[in-house]
C-alpha cells in the first residue's frame, strides 16, 4: 500500500484486508492501523510490518437531519459522496481539505482543515459524535460529554486510538454551488499579510498560492463566499477528470519547469471578481486524477508547517529565502492564516499563524537538508509540522511542536500503530 507521496518504505507495507464491520478486529501479532484513501502524503497511513485495515467499505449513510444537518455515516464515506447526495439539497461540508477524495475517518484521524479555518476551525469542530472500535473489542461513543478524553485523543489522533466506525458531521446550508470569488495579486510578504487581514474579515475561505522562486515572494490571494446565483451564471464543474495514466521514471518537476510553471501561472489573465462552481473552486487538483505519479517513481514530499502569529511574517520569510536558495521547490505552494478557534483535538495541527505548504520531488540527501534548514526555522519560531503531509519529521521536532503527545499516548490502542508514530514517539 502506498500514499499520496509514493515514497518507498522499507519495508514495504504490504499487509492489508478490507475491514468488515461483521467481524472482529484481527488478533495476531502484527499492529493494526485504518487506511481511508491513502491521500495522506507520508506514513500515517502506512504500517510497515503490520497491517492495514481498509475502511472503504464502511460506506452507508446511516441518519439524516434535516434541520440540524448532523449526518450520521460509516466512516470509509468519501467528502466527495457526500458532496454529490447532499449539494443538490442545499448542504456542504462545514471544513474541507483541497482534495476531496478523502474519508470521513481520514478527515478526523488527521483533523482536517480548510481554506475556512479562520471562521470555522478544523473538521473536529463539527463532529458532535463518533464511535471507536477498540481491540479489545469494546465500541465506545464518543462526544464532548460522553468518554471526552477518548473523544479529545481520536480526533486528530492519526487513526492510533482504534478504528472509527461512524462518525456525526454537522454539515452547513448554502444558497448553491456557486462561491463568488475576488483575486489579488501580491508583491511581498508584507502585502500579502496586509491583504490577509482585509479579506478575512469579508470571506469565509482565503488562500494564496505563491511563487516559490521569486527573489520577492509573489503569488495570488483568492478569497471566496458562498453565494446565490442562478444556474445559468455559474459554469458547471468539470463532468470529466482527465488521469496521469502511469508514473514516469524520473520526475516531471524540475527546476525549468517550475520557473516556467510559476512565471506563467503568476500572470495568467486574472478576473478581480468571478461566480466559480464550488468543486473546482475548493479541488482544483482533483481536475487531474493521480496527478501525484509526475513526480516519478521516487515519489515527493511536502513540508507543510505553521509557524505563530508573532512571528508569522520572519519565519515565513526565512523559509522561503531557504528554500529559494536550494533551487529546489513546487508549483504546489499554499500559503494561508489559521485562526485562533480552538480545536477540540489533543494533536490537533493547526495553530494561530502563517500555514506555508510545498511539495518537493525526493531528491534524496539533496531534499533531506533542505528540510534540515526549514525544520531548524520551524523549532526556533516555536511551530510545528502537520503529520498528515510528513514522512520524514524527527521525533524531537514532533514532540516540541506537540507537547500533549504525551497524555496522548495514554489513549492510544496497545494494537494500534504506524511508520509515522513509532518514527516520532520512538
Ligand atoms: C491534493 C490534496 C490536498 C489536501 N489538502 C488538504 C488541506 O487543505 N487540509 C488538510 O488538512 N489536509 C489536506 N490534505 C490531506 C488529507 O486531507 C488528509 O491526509 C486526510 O486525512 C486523508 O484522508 P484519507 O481518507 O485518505 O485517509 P488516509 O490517508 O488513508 O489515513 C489518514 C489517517 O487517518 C487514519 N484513519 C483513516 N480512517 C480511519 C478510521 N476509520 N478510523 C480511525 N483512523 C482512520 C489513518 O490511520 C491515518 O492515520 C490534502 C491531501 C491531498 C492529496
């Protein structure tokens, strides 16, 4: 089994069976781990040695309420099912991640967030109720009231407190599919914070994708609201994604090409306003199935951090100086704020501050350092990595950047485990 990166692990993980929801968690040695859809980009979905249970055939809705909008479903239900049965009658999803094509249990092992976290916090925010199979065999509910500590440790508990069987996600109402848009362009960190602040105040989703290379940092500020607008003024989504059909040798990504990618994507004709559908508005990636496999059989990282607010705007800088600086970089670069909504998840991710994510081709030893570099910047602003995009973070950077892990073990399954946990908790 792989994940979003196509990394190599050694060794490989190849133990798997679907998860039948008749049967009890398997007993033997080997330490178990739920695998949504492997849209994680490193090992927290991968269990070398052990086995992985696969969730995707947990896959009914189980209730409905249409006046609060709490869904009940089983948690191997794709972000983009749901989309598809609830959009048409006027619900969304309250947080969502760039990809849709992830699983309610892999949205709440991970804490999910969206372009929305400055208003609407992480995906655990909306989640009232779930259960967890232990395997010991109990199932235990789980909410703010009901075993709350085990409720604290499993959202953004990286799938190592049990199996998540169901899961209650409050969704919200909109007027349609449309999201009216406004874009900005930016010249420098300073304005592109300065904007930030405006836009947020306004929008409910605000991103930017920023240009990596550029001796100034620029990018595009985008900052979206639902809104209604009749059908013939919003262009349909796309009904067809087209496939990267096989994974090259090499790479696609390399320097030219992101220069030329960047340079291109940054001056691109650019309405300042525009009524856009939804789905290519919050997954423009998913127009491009398997769009992973570019990178080449090496497979890429991404390093994503979050970096606080007091020194949001430095720390961000001297990441992107250091990464200019290598030559190495992606044309998948997000920078965005996260707001200060306490999520209810013990290991929860985000913090207030800059959130900065790029991918990098694994260029071996040459990529390691870089990370070196960012991850010293990261330690000294006092942030952390989200273990959802990493595959390399060292313990001692996982462990200050998350100091609850430590009341957080106590509440993880003595069955359950993964690359990522038994690399960082040693
Ligand atoms: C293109 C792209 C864009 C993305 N954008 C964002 C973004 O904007 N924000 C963001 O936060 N993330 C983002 N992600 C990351 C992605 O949302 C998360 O990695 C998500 O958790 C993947 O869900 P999955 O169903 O594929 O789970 P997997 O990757 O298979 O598993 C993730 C974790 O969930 C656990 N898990 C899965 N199912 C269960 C279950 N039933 N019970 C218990 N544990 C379970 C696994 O053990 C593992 O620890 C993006 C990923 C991609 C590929």
């Amino acid at each position: 089994m792989q994940s979003w990166g196509n990394l190599p692990y050694d060794p490989p993980c190849r133990q798997r069976r679907l998860f039948d929801r008749a049967a009890p968690l398997p007993t033997g040695e080997a330490p178990l781990l739920a695998y949504g859809n492997g849209r994680s980009y490193g090992d927290v979905c991968i269990n070398s040695g052990g086995e992985l249970l696969q969730t995707r055939g947990l896959d009914r809705y189980l209730a409905f309420d249409d006046a609060t909008g709490i869904l009940r479903a089983e948690a191997g239900v794709l972000l983009d099912d749901i989309i598809r049965v609830f959009l048409p009658r006027g619900w969304f999803l309250p947080v969502t991640p760039g990809t849709r094509f992830v699983t309610l249990g892999g949205a709440l092992a991970n804490d999910v967030h969206g372009k929305n976290h400055h208003v609407a916090g992480t995906f655990g925010c909306h989640v009232p109720r779930f259960e967890l199979l232990r395997s010991d065999g109990g199932r235990i509910e789980c909410s703010p009231t009901e075993n709350a500590e085990l409720f604290a440790a499993t959202i953004g508990g990286l799938g190592l407190t049990g199996l998540v069987t169901w899961i209650e996600l409050r969704l919200r109402r909109v007027p349609g599919p449309a999201i009216a848009v406004e874009n900005r362009r930016f010249h420098g960190l300073a304005e592109f914070f300065a904007l930030n602040i405006e836009a947020e105040k306004t929008h409910e989703h605000v991103v930017a994708w920023i240009d990596c290379l550029a001796r100034e940092p620029r990018g595009i500020l985008m900052a979206g609201n639902h809104a209604a607008a009749s059908a013939a003024a919003v262009p349909p989504a796309p009904t067809f994604s087209p496939a990267v059909p096989f994974t090259p040798p090499l790479s696609l990504v390399n320097r030219a090409s992101l220069a030329a990618f960047n340079a291109a994507y940054f001056h691109k004709p650019l309405p300042a306003r525009a009524t856009v559908h939804c789905l290519p508005y919050f997954y423009p990636l998913d127009n491009l199935l398997y769009w992973n496999r570019i990178y080449g059989r090496r497979g890429f990282y991404q390093y994503q951090c979050a970096v606080p607010q007091a020194v949001q705007q430095d720390a961000t800088a001297a990441l992107l100086a250091a990464i200019r600086e290598s030559g190495q970089g992606s044309f998948l670069a997000v920078l965005k704020t996260l707001g200060d909504m306490a999520s209810p998840g013990m290991l929860s991710y985000p913090l207030p501050g800059a959130n900065l994510a790029l991918d990098f081709p694994n260029g071996g030893a040459h990529t390691l350092e870089l990370f070196k570099r960012l991850d010293a910047i990261v330690r000294d602003a006092g942030g952390r990595l989200y273990p959802a995009k990493d595959a390399r973070m060292p313990g001692d950077l996982f462990r200050q950047g998350y100091p609850q892990w430590r009341k957080f073990s106590q509440y993880v399954d003595p069955k359950f485990s993964s690359n990522f946990w038994r690399r960082v908790a040693g």
